[in-house]
C-alpha cells in the first residue's frame, strides 16, 4: 500500500539518531510539500539523506543505483553493469527494504546476497529518495534491519500546481564509457480535479569500459583479455580486441508510468498508479570472467532474463476526515519475473530457472494532530505467492528436459499482517519526544512436489512467527547552535522463501541447502547523535554514532546435511553451507557531515561513513559479511539561476582480506588476493539553460580514468566517462 504519509511521520516518529548526509534542509521541505504533512524540522530524531529531482536532474546518472552509490550517503555492490545493491550500516539486499510510492520491493525470494531489484526503478520517474538509517521496522515491517530506500515518484500535478494545461519534457543523454543512449518523456494533463501524467523512458548501456590508469601503485586488476563466443554451434575462447572492455555487460532497459488522480466534492482524492519495467536480458557479468585451468574461462553463458516488475496502486486519501485526522488507504498488486539461464564452456546444455511472485497488499494509514502532538497508526497486509520453474534446453539439438528449481516447485506463500502506532510530542520548550510500535504475525508455506533432483529429508515447510518492535527517543536542543539525539529501536527481519528452501550453488565448491529450523533475525540499536550550526547556519555540522546488535543473527556458513559436510551439486563435489542463526552479531559505527555555505551561491558538502560488524560465538569474533570499508564523498557546487557547476570527490577505503566473512558473500575471489584495495574518483558536472525550458548538460566522471572495483563487485566501476545531453520542458 502507498505510503507517502508513512514516509513523512516516520520523519517524525522513527528512531534512528539523525544526521542527514547531504545537508539541505530544502530537501526536507520538498518531501513535506510532495506529501503535504506538517512535520516540525527540529523534532526529528534520526539519521536521514534525501535525494530530490533537482539534484537527480542535475546528476545525470544512467540508473537509480548509480543516484544512490555517487551520493555517499550509502554503499552499492555490483555483480553486473544492470544492477546495484545497496548497503546501508553495514546491511544489504533482504536486511534493507526498498519502497517505491510505499509499496515494498521486498518479497519472499530477496535474498541475502546482493539484489539488483533497485534498477527497475528508473531514475527520471523520481521526484526523491529518502534514505533511513537503522532499523525502521516499527513502521515499515520486516527486512528494515539496516534501514529503508524511499523512492517516491512524480505526482501527476493539478492545475493549480503547473502553469499550463498541458506541460512536459524530453531529457536526452549520451555517456562516452558505454556508449549509452538514453530518453526520457513526459506529458501532464491538468484540470482543476482530474490530473494524469504519462512517463516512458529508455536506456540502451553498451559494453562498460573500466579505467586504464593504475590506481596508485597497484598492478592492474579485472582486465578482460578474453572471452567466449560460440560459433556454428562451437563455445570457442576469444581474444578481446580491448581488454579494458568489460566484453558481455551490456543491456536495455524499458519503463513506463502512467498516474491518475481525481478530486471529488466531497473532498476525497482517487489515484491510479501504473508502473512497468522491463529489460533485455543482463549478463551475470562476474561469472563469466570465472576461470578454468582447462578451457580458459568456466561459463560460456550466464545472464538474468529480462526483469519484469508490474506494480498497479488504487489509493483513497482525504483530510480531515473525523476529528483532525487524515486518511489515505491504498490497495496495491505486484507482479515480478526474473530468471537465471547458464551453461558452461563446451557444455550445450543450458539451464533456465524462472520466478514469478505476484503480492497483493492493502493498508489504512491514520494521521491525527493533537495540539503540537502527532499520532500516527494503521495496518497493512502482504500476501504473496511464488511459482518455480526450471529446465534445460540444448542449444544445438534443441532437447528441453526438467531439471531442479531454484526453490520448491510445489505450493509457496507468505502473508504477513501488522499493525502500528507512532506518537510524537514536544515536552518542553526545546525538547521533543517521540516513540511507536508495531506487532505482526507472518505465515510461510511452501513445499515441494517433486524431490527427484536433490532427495529432501522434508517435502514441506510452515512457519508462524509474531513479530513486534518498538522506538523511543529524545530531541534535546540543548543551545541555541546544538542539539543532543538519543534513541532506542528494534527491527526483524523473518526468514521467505529463499532463507529456508533454496538450493543454491554460491561459488564454485560451495552449496547452500535449506535449513527448516531458521528463526526470525531481530536487532537493537542505540543512536547517540550531536548536531552543530552557527548563528547563520550557513556551517553545519552532525555527527550520529550506532551501536546494533543482532539476535539470532541468520548467517551462511558450513553444515552438515544428512550427516555430510560435502555432496555432489550438479557434478562437482561442493562443501556444504546453510542458513542459520549464529548466536549473536554486532555492528557499530560513524557517520559525520559537514557543510559550509561559504558564498550565498558557493556550497561545501562533506561526509564520512564508517562500520564495523562481527560475528561473536563462544566469545570469538568473526567478520560479518557485507560490511564495506569506510566511504564518502567531498564536494563543492555553485549554482546561479541559469547556470550550475558541481566538482566532488568519491572515496572508498581498503578491504583486507582477513576483514572479508568466510560465507562468501564478500566475494574475496572477484578481489585481488590481498582484499579491495582503497580508491577515490574526481568529478566535474555542469548544466546550463540556453533557453526558457532548455538545458544543456556536460560532464566528466572519473577525471583520471582510475581502474578500480568497489568492495565485494565482480565487474570493475566505468573510466573516464564523459556525457552529455539535453532537457526541454515546456
């Protein structure tokens, strides 16, 4: 169900210590205006970034994934150039919920690993993101161990919000890395109570080119001097003409979006939302440079099949409805395909697994005013049904046979039905108070009606869990220039699908089976957060330190199945894995920002971002995985009212290899052999507007064309990228 309003009093009545990591207080006051709830800036008790259309604009990044990695607000993996995964405090893929207009991207088969969901999403259908640090499950439910993705897309504007009856756009882009082509359209129709607007978008990315410089004094790394190609039926190993070019990355994306709204008289507001996704098929770039002492290089095929996301939202808001209170309930159906398809070199036999989830979810949200009090409550309900197929299919006879499924290939659902309640207050002068709960129960069936592959000691698996959690905090504004943050919050994260039933091949020699004893993984943060600003505010200053610690955490690591710790998987005798709660995990770290508006149009922005996790068990400590060395980002950006100029700074610090988990969900063998080494990128982008309604845009992304590769990705980041393009709206 949407939740626009959730996202702003979560704002207000979530705990999670704030520092916001682009400092600009306007960005605040575009997410209350787009949802049009009174929130109170100094009541706000925990960490948030915001990213808005203005910046996005100005940005020019080809995809969501990449809004969110160049922000330096947060952490994103890449397995492949179609894709991004994003980590936040030390968390990922299914222990970070993604939204779009308030409806979970999570389903029962996110896994743990590293997702490439947030890529459906296309970045110029985004009016903004808001970035939530820490558990935010009081509002949002299961998965927001780590905290929340926000995106929430362009409204269709009534006529008293545009000048024109008829308004839209063209955005057109070209970016030299991998010859990317890209278009965006836009059309809205406005009258005083009806409204729609029309949103298509295209993206063609070409092979990515990595960076030729050495980073610093490191030998080179993730050149690509081969790769396969079958010819008249033949896998045979290629040359590359340039081993800078990452040779089999490229893709296409396709998006549409088309939003009604209607006002009656008696002063509720109807909304339609349609949105779909789709791509062509995106190469698992990080296998396919996996090598083979024998032929060179271990999979002549390996990619995802198209991404299909269908999202459909019927929404009923209206204020004041009884009492001062605002209402909005939504009914909401998702439909999500994707697939796997590899084989490997000189074996003709491709295997294709294909997913397909349909959810469907509604829920009521509340909002009453109370003096300076806000109350906030609702309910909210998931169901969700997952079909597994598989199959194998001969490239040169054309021979289809069954083979396993990824996940059982009998009945799977998950329902999930919760409550909530969040209250903030002022309780002094220069003190606020806010605290919530939520309280749920999750169901999980799924069986399996075929064990011929892979011989089961079970057919079937069901789970009831209640689940529950709970914030509480204090704004202390302790000066007129500083302000003391404490806060106290829990989050859950309950075992889908894909935690308790797949049967998963992770790396070469490594298969993961299921475990039917899975417990939900519950956490505890304290957020300590101290905030500075001088008489102006033209200097800013925030600092939020964490501490979490898991419960139960659910971790990937060795078993022992049936009483063997190895067993045969599709031919190769592989070490045997599985998800389980591993006693006790902790996270701690820092996040700092600083910003100085040293001209009235000249601005300084810095931030930094540190975390630590390890497994204790027997009161020995461990690495967590997904825990990325620490990052950030410097820049400055003078902005004029026909023209802008932004330079930054990207930085990441080194991974060794005694830092990196032994789950393997670090990806060490995509590093070099002494872990991820430290890097930082320079950046310069400029727009200017030629005409009323005409923008041209340039820029150079990575200056000195650095060879390097993010934490824990299997494809190296693009070179020197030099784009160009332009806006028109009208």
């Amino acid at each position: 169900m949407t939740k626009n309003i959730i996202t702003l009093c979560f704002l207000v009545c979530s705990l999670s210590g704030y520092t916001q990591a682009q400092k600009d207080t306007t960005n605040l006051a575009d997410v209350v205006l787009i949802n049009k709830i009174p929130i109170v800036i100094s009541a706000l008790s925990y960490q948030v970034a915001t990213i808005t259309a203005k910046q996005i604009d100005f940005q020019n990044f080809q995809s969501t994934a990449e809004v969110l990695s160049n922000s330096g607000s947060l952490f994103v993996q890449k397995s492949q150039q179609g894709g991004g995964s994003p980590s936040i405090r030390g968390f990922e893929a299914s222990r970070v919920l993604l939204l779009v207009d308030g409806v979970r991207m999570n389903n029962l088969i996110f896994r743990s690993g590293h997702l490439q969901n947030v890529i459906t999403v296309d970045e110029s259908m985004l009016a903004n993101i808001g970035i939530f640090y820490g558990p935010a499950s009081t509002l949002f439910g299961s998965d927001a161990l780590g905290g929340a993705v926000a995106m929430t897309t362009k409204k269709a504007k009534f006529i008293n919000e545009v000048e024109n009856k008829w308004t839209g756009g063209v955005n057109a882009r070209y970016s030299a890395a991998n010859l990317e082509q890209s278009l965006a359209l836009n059309l809205n129709f406005a009258s005083k109570n009806f409204a729609a607007l029309t949103l298509l978008s295209f993206n063609d990315f070409g092979d990515l080119r990595m960076g030729k410089s050495k980073n610093r004094n490191l030998d080179f790394f993730g050149e690509r001097p081969f790769y396969v190609a079958t010819i008249n039926g033949v896998d045979q190993l290629m040359a590359n003409e340039n081993r800078y070019v990452q040779k089999n990355s490229a893709f296409k994306q396709y998006n549409f979006m088309q939003k009604v709204s209607c006002k009656t008289r008696s002063g509720f507001e109807h909304g339609l939302n349609l949105q779909y996704s789709t791509s062509t098929s995106i190469p698992r770039y990080d296998r396919l440079t996996e090598t083979d002492s024998s032929t060179g290089l271990r999979h002549a095929q390996w990619y995802y099949g198209p991404q299909e996301r269908v999202l459909g939202i019927y929404s009923l808001g209206k204020e004041n409805i009884f009492q001062a209170t605002n209402l909005k309930a939504s009914l909401a159906f998702q439909n999500v395909q994707e697939s796997r398809h590899n084989r490997r070199f000189g074996n003709y036999t491709l295997q294709n697994r294909e997913e397909e989830v349909k959810i469907y979810s509604i829920g009521v949200d509340l909002v009453k005013k109370i003096k300076q009090a806000e109350l906030f409550y609702g309910l909210e309900s998931y169901y969700e049904v997952l079909q597994s197929n598989a199959f194998s299919y001969d490239i040169n006879t054309g021979a289809i046979n069954s083979i396993s499924t990824r996940y059982p290939n009998g009945n799977n659902s998950m329902l999930r039905n919760d409550i909530y309640v969040s209250y903030v207050d002022k309780i002094a002068e220069n003190t606020w108070w806010n605290a919530g709960a939520r309280l749920g129960f999750t169901t999980l069936n799924s069986s399996v009606a075929d064990d011929s592959f892979f011989l089961l000691p079970f057919t079937t698996i069901t789970q009831d869990n209640f689940t529950y959690s709970g914030t509480v905090g204090i704004v202390k504004n302790t000066s007129k220039y500083t302000t003391l943050k404490a806060n106290l919050s829990s989050g859950f994260r309950v075992p889908n699908i894909d935690d308790l039933s797949k049967i998963f091949e992770s790396v070469k020699g490594i298969i993961i089976v299921p475990n039917a004893a899975l417990k939900p993984e519950k956490t505890i943060t304290a957020d300590l957060g101290f905030a500075f600003h001088s008489n102006s505010k033209k200097i800013k200053f925030e600092n939020t330190y964490f501490y979490t610690r898991m419960i139960d955490a659910i971790v990937t690591s060795e078993f022992q199945y049936e009483g063997q710790s190895e067993i045969v998987y599709d031919g190769t005798v592989s070490k045997v894995f599985a998800n389980q709660n591993r006693g006790k995990a902790f996270i701690t770290g820092l996040s700092t920002s600083f910003s100085a508006l040293i001209l009235s149009n000249f601005k300084f922005e810095a931030n930094f971002n540190y975390n630590l996790g390890r497994i204790v068990e027997n009161s020995v400590q461990s690495p967590l995985d997904h825990i990325a060395p620490y990052y950030g980002k410097i820049g400055f950006l003078y902005t004029h009212a026909t023209f802008n100029l932004g330079a930054y700074l990207l930085y990441n610090g080194q991974k060794n290899r005694k830092d990196y988990s032994s789950s393997g969900e670090d990806n060490l063998q995509y590093a070099p052999v002494n872990g991820m080494p430290a890097w930082e990128t320079y950046n310069l982008k400029t727009s200017i507007e030629v005409f009323n309604g005409t923008t041209l845009f340039a820029g150079v992304e990575n200056i000195l064309d650095t060879q390097y590769r993010t934490f824990s990705s299997g494809i190296n980041a693009p070179g020197r990228n030099l784009y160009f393009g332009f806006r028109f709206n009208f």
